[in-house]
C-alpha cells in the first residue's frame, strides 16, 4: 500500500525540465558551467573544489582561463572568437591549471558548444582524466614536431580502429603564407602563427594538435565529424586574402593501425616534396600496396619461403673458423635489403627475426656439435618482452644448443633504453648464449654501450675497416677500443675485411676475428669448425652494400 501512495505522489509530480538537464550534464562531465563572450565564467555546477579548487560560486566572474594550464590560453581564445552558435567542439584534451602545492600534471576532457539564442555565451562541460597520449606543445606556436606527431597519430589511429571507425589525415597547404607573415612585425608574426595552431588543434582529433611538417605546409589527424569548410574559414579569418588554402583528406585506420601509420608517413613524405595534391593522389595506392606485401610478407614467413647463407667470422690469426652469421634471402635474390626494410616499415620484424632464430636453432640440431651460428636480432625485437620469452623457448628442451647460439644485436640506435637492454642481454649470457653487439663506432653503438652492456663481443663497423689501410685516424681509434676491449674481456670482430692489406692491419691492431669476401662469400653450406678459411676471393666491383638493417652495413654477398 505504501509503495503505492508513493507511485501516485511521484506521478502526479509534475517533471522538472532543469533538472533533469542537470542530470543528464553531470552523467557527461564533473563540471558543468558557461562562460560570457568575453570568457568569464558566469554560471558553474559540479566538482568545482575537484577541478579548480575552489567552489563552483567563487568561480563567478573567473576567466574561464584560469581553470587551464598556460599553454591553452591560445585554444581558449580561439573557441571564444571563431565557434557560431549551433556548433560544438571536443571533447579535447586540455591541461588543466595545477593545484596549489601540487607538481602533478592534470588533464581533463572538455567539451564546448555554442547555444543559438542564447548571448553568444559558450556552454562547457569539463571531466578529468583524459591524460594525452604525447604532449600538446613541443614548439614554439603551439605546433607539434613531427616526431611528435607521429606519435599522436599513432595513438588516434589506434583509438579509431578500436571503436571501429576511421580517422582522417588533413594535409593543409596554406600558400603565401611566409610572405603575409614577413609584412607584419614580430609580435604580430608570432600572434598570427599562434592563432593558426589553435585553429588546426581545434580541428585535429581530440585536440592533439597540428605539425608545420614543411614550411607552409601543415598536418593535423581530424576525428570523421571535423568539417573542412570551417576549418578553410577559421584559416581565412586568421590570414585574410593573401593566403591561399590548399586541403586534402586522407582517411587512415581501419583494420590494421600499423599499416595505417606507415601510409601516412609515406604520404607526410610525399606531402614535403611534392604537395598536399600530389601526397593525395598516391595516398589510396600506397594503403592497397602496403596491405599486399603486408599479406606476401607475412605467407613468406609463415610457409618458411627464404632461406639463409651463412658466412665464415675467422680467427685473424690462422683463419680457422670461429663461427658463422646467418643471413636471410628471399626468392632466390642474393640481398636481404628490400625484405628486411620491408619487415621494419610493416612492424614485422620481430616475426622475422623470430623465423630466422627458429631456423637456426634446427640447422644447429643437425649440425656438428662444433658449429656455432650468430643470428641477428634487431634491437626492437630484444626490447619485447614477449619476443624474448618466444627465443627463450626456443632452446628450453635442448638447453645445450644454447652456447652455440649467438645473438648479434642489430640497429643498436634503436636502444633507447640501455638499462633495460642490458638487463635482457644479461639473462640470454646466463642462460649461455654469446651476444655480440653489431655496427660498433656506427650511430649509437659508442663506448657508452660498453659501460652499459655487458656483451661478448663487438663487431666493427664495416665503413671503418675497409679503409683501414688508408685512414690512421679510424685505426687509432680501433687500436684503442679494441685494448679497451681486452681489458674488458670482450672479443673483437672486423667485418668487410676484402684485401690482405686490410687483414694485416686489423690483425695488427689486435682485432681477434675477421669475415669478409676475403675468408669467404654467403653459401648454403657450414665449413667444418677446424677448417681453415678458404683460399682469397676477389673483392666485387664497388656498389652498393645490401643492409642488413637499416642503417647498418652488412658484409659482401
């Protein structure tokens, strides 16, 4: 009976339309409020305290400003001057002002729209948590480095394909720019490129940002609803008539991020040397042609279609043979170069370096108990942890296979976290696999690599050895490094080693172990241990070298 007199009094309540509005504003954000045309706050509900740090009737007559971090002043100013009534904006990331006493960082979602009729005052809706995945500002203006950008593509790309929709990648050419900003003075210069950032952070995906990847030439990642006819009149507003908008549109994402992401470097690429039209026009080929080897690639690797040579590394001193470097080939060519960058530009790899280890450690079972094999691994696989787990596995049931194993780790620029390399190398030397690290006086791989990586040994760079009889310079600085070295209990290897001349001086300079044209070219077959190297080979024309990874240099074949 009582619940039914309690029915009747809530039926016969009339709604309270404010209300309910409120309701439904609090299920969408933690602080509702609006804001005049001149940005100062004149109505605010909701966590106040939480967010601002003070209460939601002390923020009356506040500058809407004052909530955020210093770098959102511009996006602020440009919400405020360039939204009509009817259109709304967000939800973006913002950074929020910090709390008193506090370092911590804060950032939080808002969400802003213009009601019609309604004195031009905005309508804001403010959450916290929506921390951004790379920081909004890395330049001056505002404007994201590419480097950055690249990174906050990724991140919205990733986000689109898991929500099932797409992103778009806006390429904004915006001609006689340079020329309308050398006609203003500096202030007005830096104010007009400001409101420009503003105006493309606006229009980018969550408000991440824009990048000036070219001069004049800009690109920002825009959510599927962004429209391009407001963002060619806000760009107008800011630069009047002596600039000319150029726009394209590309839409990135779908089922497969990484692939998503490498088309549109290719298209940022484009983009710089030929323009926003041109980066277009190949945009669409360039996604069904990445899909494609993406597919060719991964069957090659799982049908196990390459093979691998293995070339002789001997002992400087009587050429005998210490062990061999497993190289890939693929279809029957005799460089690995175009594969292998295929695999890095596809994030593939791991896979392949995976295949190639698996590969090895058959060969190995089969093979004289004598025999040992380096296998590259590229630094991106060995920072994986699931990759490393896999290669541990490899050799969990035939532990003695392990010694036998040597890992040669590849694009040593890519060990961006030296710590945590060396922890990984430290557990595959424990277990009793050999590292070697590879391209040594090359990029990053520099003496601070030996202070922080305790490996079994080093393999100079090729560019290096091969002048060694004409630069005593670089073998100055081999001599060294390589008594360093002994002193370190680490042995030495010199690759490309193609003439006598360069043997001997290698030899001299105390390095322990050669490979090179001179001992040998890539074969099928594994030369006995004892066996001493083979008879010279002449040295092939000069051309270019096969790399073995990106930006390293690998040995004649």
């Amino acid at each position: 009976m009582r619940a039914a007199v309690v029915e009747m009094d809530q039926a016969a309540r009339p709604p309270n339309q404010k209300l309910q509005f409120l309701g439904l504003a609090f299920c969408a954000a933690d602080l509702v409020f609006e804001v005049d045309r001149w940005g100062l706050i004149t109505l605010a509900l909701g966590a106040a305290e939480q967010l601002a740090g003070t209460s939601a009737a002390e923020m009356h007559g506040q500058h809407w400003a004052d909530l955020m971090g210093s770098d959102e002043t511009d996006l602020l100013a440009a919400m405020l001057e360039n939204l009509r009534p009817g259109e709304r904006q967000g939800p973006m990331r913002v950074a929020l002002a910090p709390r008193a006493g506090s370092k911590l960082d804060r950032h939080a979602s808002l969400s802003v729209f213009r009601l019609p009729q309604n004195g031009g005052s905005l309508s804001c809706a403010l959450s916290l948590g929506a921390a951004a995945p790379t920081a909004v500002v890395t330049r001056l203006g505002g404007l994201l480095d590419r480097e950055a950008f690249e990174a906050a593509t990724a991140a919205a790309i990733a986000e689109a394909a898991a929500s099932g929709s797409s992103a778009r990648l806006a390429l904004v050419q915006l001609g006689g720019l340079t020329n309308a900003m050398s006609a203003l003075d500096v202030p007005q210069a830096e104010e007009a490129r400001r409101k420009i950032a503003a105006a493309l952070r606006l229009e980018s995906h969550s408000g991440l940002g824009a990048s000036e990847i070219a001069s004049e030439r800009f690109a920002l990642v825009r959510s599927s609803s962004a429209s391009e006819e407001r963002l060619t009149r806000r760009i107008l507003q800011i630069c009047g008539g002596g600039v000319t908008p150029i726009t394209a549109e590309l839409v990135v994402g779908g089922d497969a991020p990484e692939q998503g992401l490498r088309a549109v470097r290719y298209a940022l690429d484009r983009y710089i040397a030929e323009g926003a039209d041109k980066a277009a026009d190949g945009f669409e080929s360039m996604l069904t042609r990445t899909a494609e080897e993406s597919a060719k690639f991964r069957a090659a690797l799982t049908s196990g279609s390459f093979h691998l040579v293995y070339q002789p590394v001997v002992a400087l001193g009587d050429r005998g043979v210490h062990h061999h470097e497993a190289l890939t080939r693929f279809e029957g060519t005799d460089s690995p170069a175009a594969a292998i960058q295929l695999a890095e530009e596809l994030g593939m790899i791991m896979e392949l370096d995976f295949a190639v280890a698996k590969t090895v450690v058959g060969v190995l079972t089969d093979a004289d108990p004598r025999v040992k094999i380096a296998a590259n691994v590229s630094a991106v696989s060995l920072m994986n942890p699931q990759f490393v787990g896999s290669l541990v596995a490899l050799t969990a049931t035939a532990p003695k296979l392990r010694p036998r194993l040597l890992f040669e780790i590849t694009e040593t620029h890519k060990l961006t976290d030296l710590g945590g390399a060396g922890r990984v190398v430290a557990s595959l030397r424990e277990l009793g696999h050999p590292v070697c690290l590879d391209d040594f006086g090359a990029g990053a791989a520099t003496l601070e690599y030996l202070s922080r990586l305790e490996v079994d040994f080093i393999k100079f760079d090729g560019r290096y050895i091969k002048s060694l009889d004409r630069q005593p310079r670089d073998s100055a600085v081999i001599k060294h490094v390589v008594a360093l070295c002994r002193e370190l209990g680490i042995g030495t290897i010199a690759e490309m080693i193609e003439t006598e001349e360069v043997a001997a001086v290698a030899r001299r300079l105390g390095v322990a172990l050669g490979q090179g044209w001179l001992y040998g070219k890539p074969t099928l077959t594994i030369r006995n241990p004892v066996q001493a190297a083979a008879a010279p080979v002449a040295a092939p024309a000069p051309g270019p070298l096969a790399a073995r990874r990106r930006g390293a240099t690998e040995t004649w074949g």
